[in-house]
C-alpha cells in the first residue's frame, strides 16, 4: 500500500483539525484511496509535546527538519501570517515538497511568486482552505465550474462580520457590545480589525477573483470598507424597507475590466444570501452556463477548516500515487494564460444607494437636499422620515435609482456642507439585481 507522509508546521487550531482528521479517517481514506495517509512530523516553537493520542509522531522546533526529510511528501503550513510562512513554504518547494496552506493573506499578497516557484518546481499548491473554511468552494471553482465563463462573485465570506450583523439585526444591539460578546465566544479575535474592516474577506475575494478570471489579482487592487460604521438606526431603516445589511464581497466580470469590492451592502430580504446568518459564509457564483450556484456552511473552525486541508492532502496524494501531479492547474488557468487585471474604478460603479441625511427639520431643507441629487443625476426612488422631537435633527432616509459612485461621491460632499445637515450623510449600497 503507498504512504504519503506529511510534514505539519504549526499544531494550532486547525493543525490539531488537521491532525485529528487524519487520524479519525485514517480508515476509511484506505478505503477510498488506496493510500495510508500519516502525519509524520510537527514543527512548532511553542510546544513541547504532543497530545498522547499523536505520540508517534516526530515533533521538532526547527522547520528546516521538515524541509531536508526525503520521506515526507507534502508539507502543511499553519501558522498564518507574512513571515516566516512564506519562506517557509518557499523552502519547502524548492526542496521539491508538495505545499499546502489555509493563508489567505499571504496567497492575496505573495500568491504569485508562491505558484510561479511551484510552478517551477513542478510540485502542487493546495490552497482550499484559503477561502470558505469548510466549505469546498476552490475545488467547485476549479473543477466543478471549469466549463464556465464566470460572470460574478458575490458572497458572505467572514463569519464573524456576519455574525455581529445578525445579532445587531435580529436584537438591535450595539456593534461594540456585539463586538465584545463575539470575542468572548471566540467568534473574533483580540484584534479584530481584519475581520470588521474587510480586509478578510478582501484576501479571500483576491483567491476567488484569480481562479476565477483567470488574472493576477493582487488585494491592493480591492476596494474595501468594513462594518464598524454600521448603526443599529440604519439596520432598522433596511428592515423596514425590505432589506438586511450584510458585508459583502463582490466582483462582476465586465470582459475588459472587473469590478473588485468588499463593502457593507443592503440585500433585498428574498435573495439568498440575506439567509445566511451568524458565524456561517456564503459564497454566490454564476457562470455563462451553469446559471446560479450557492456554497454555503461553516467558514472557520478547528473541524470544518482542518477537513479543507485534510482534502488537499488526499488531492495531492492521489495525483503523487499515479503520477499525474499538477493534472489540475493550481489556479485553474494553465500559468501563460493568467493575465494582469483591469479593476473598474470604484468611481465608476453605478448601483442603487441607500442615503441616511442628518438635517434640521426647517422648512426648504428637502428641496435644497433634491436639488443637489439632481444636480448629480441621482435619481430618487423613495423616501422616508423619522419621527422626531420638535427641534431636534431628523433622520431622512433616501432609496435611489442607479447612480454613479462618481457622482454620489460629489453629491454627499455638498449635502455634508449645507449649514443645515448636522452629521456625515451615511451611504450603503444596495446588491444590483441581476
């Protein structure tokens, strides 16, 4: 029976996934296989020793034991961030080691050198655990979908972005209090910043957007706002115009440009991923010819997040036993037809927006607000007014038509600058209906 052993850096969460997976399923893989898949050796600083069940396994604090073995096959890193995992990884394939990663940061950064060395190397990539957690989106793009032109990507890709929302939504609790009560379940991270400002689920939608298009998409190239804006007034205001706020990352294939953007978003109630709620992601494609399809589940975790890996590992295993490694191309596109990306300019964008104005109730207050729209062509759909103290700002909440970001840009400077609006005007964008 062929062995594939694997080389593990990092026994973290999802290393320990990882670890258990392949331990629990060791069976049921020889079954499916043919194959006995072991870990055979973990690097990690920050341990001594290995939990009882794992006690066969070779632990070390140098990487470098890992990379110079000629009996591991495939090498794991787990341990996130810029450096030292890209030299690690980079060391790994130049010593000829089949690499896989759940980093999705790195990947939206250093992406490109990583897969041209692998490239180089002729040895594989396994990434899908980069995007989704548990979800199999990257293989469902690559293989499921390959017979497509993919015509947009939309999806809920943080759970814990789309958790605060929810509860916010359905309990009408403050972001910081939500924020706090997510950290205490470990729903978000001491830090939380790359989480609530979209830089998650930026690197996410960087991974998508290359296999998808076929294009060297780097994350400088996103536009990306994150939710820690969002007031429970302007959640209220969706709810009772038939909309739920979500943090979305959207990228729509223009042939000679794409658009490429994370962003608070109102979705109508009806549409699909207005469903997907708490911790759980979402992720929409449609392709020329498949039509709509939805991958929905757990994006993080130790469990669902180590079967990602564990899946990558068998990928790679079954392509080492029969010879036939690299059969599907890392990025799904052969490397000499991935191209450079066009991005549409964000003031370009054209889409229905959601306007929260802070104005003195005064007579002529409506007109000189209209006015200014229409100076910029934003046309008005609805409107709306809440109730109020006498005396007191009032909330004026417009729903427009189509407009452009460009325009919407200039119309929300005046508006902020008349004497009679009190606060910044709040701008949320609405999903275009496809």
């Amino acid at each position: 029976m062929k062995e594939i052993r694997i080389g593990l850096i990092g026994f973290g969460t999802v290393g320990q996934g990882l670890a258990q997976t392949l331990l629990a399923q060791k069976e049921r893989l020889i079954q499916k296989t043919g194959i006995a898949f072991t870990l055979a050796a973990v690097a990690d600083i920050a341990i001594d020793t290995l939990p009882d069940e794992f006690s066969g396994i070779t632990l070390t604090k140098d990487a470098d034991d890992l990379f110079t073995d000629p009996n591991i096959d495939i090498i794991v890193e787990l341990i996130g961030g810029m450096e030292p995992a890209r030299s690690f990884l980079l060391k790994a394939i130049n010593n000829g080691k089949h690499v896989i990663t759940a980093n999705k940061a790195l990947l939206s950064v250093h992406g490109r050198e990583i897969f041209k060395a692998a490239a180089e190397h002729n040895v594989e990539v396994g990434f899908e655990a980069s995007v989704g957690g548990g979800i199999p989106v990257i293989k469902a793009l690559k293989e499921g979908l390959v017979a497509n032109r993919i015509n947009y990507i939309k999806g809920i890709m943080n759970g814990t972005a789309n958790y605060i929302l929810t509860q916010m939504t359905d309990h009408g609790t403050p972001f910081q209090e939500v924020l706090k009560e997510a950290q205490e379940l470990g729903f978000a991270e001491a830090d939380p910043t790359y989480d609530i400002e979209g830089i998650d689920t930026a690197h996410k939608l960087a991974i998508l957007m290359t296999i998808a298009f076929g294009l060297h998409v780097h994350l400088d190239d996103i536009t990306v706002e994150g939710i820690s804006n969002i007031e429970p007034i302007d959640i209220d205001f969706a709810k009772n115009l038939g909309y739920r706020i979500k943090l979305l990352a959207i990228s729509r294939n223009h042939g000679d440009h794409v658009e490429a953007r994370v962003h608070p978003t109102m979705v109508p109630e009806d549409h699909m991923l207005a469903t997907i709620n708490g911790a759980f992601n979402g992720i929409q494609f449609n392709g020329d010819t498949v039509g709509d399809v939805l991958l929905y589940g757990q994006g993080a975790g130790m469990m669902p997040t180590g079967s990602a890996v564990a899946a990558d590992v068998i990928d790679i295993g079954r392509n080492i036993t029969i010879d036939a490694v690299n059969r599907v191309p890392a990025l799904s596109y052969s490397p000499n037809y991935i191209g450079e990306p066009t991005i549409t300019p964000m003031d370009q964008l054209i889409c229905p927006y959601y306007f929260r104005v802070t104005a003195l109730d005064k007579p002529g207050v409506l007109s000189l607000i209209t006015t200014i729209f229409g100076k910029y062509d934003i046309s008005i759909k609805s409107m709306m007014q809440q109730e109020h103290d006498a005396n007191e700002p009032v909330y004026i909440v417009f729903m427009t038509h189509r407009a452009t970001e460009g325009g919407v840009k200039k119309a929300i400077e005046e508006i902020d600058a008349l004497e009679v609006c009190t606060s910044p005007t709040v701008k949320i964008r609405l999903l275009i209906p496809e």
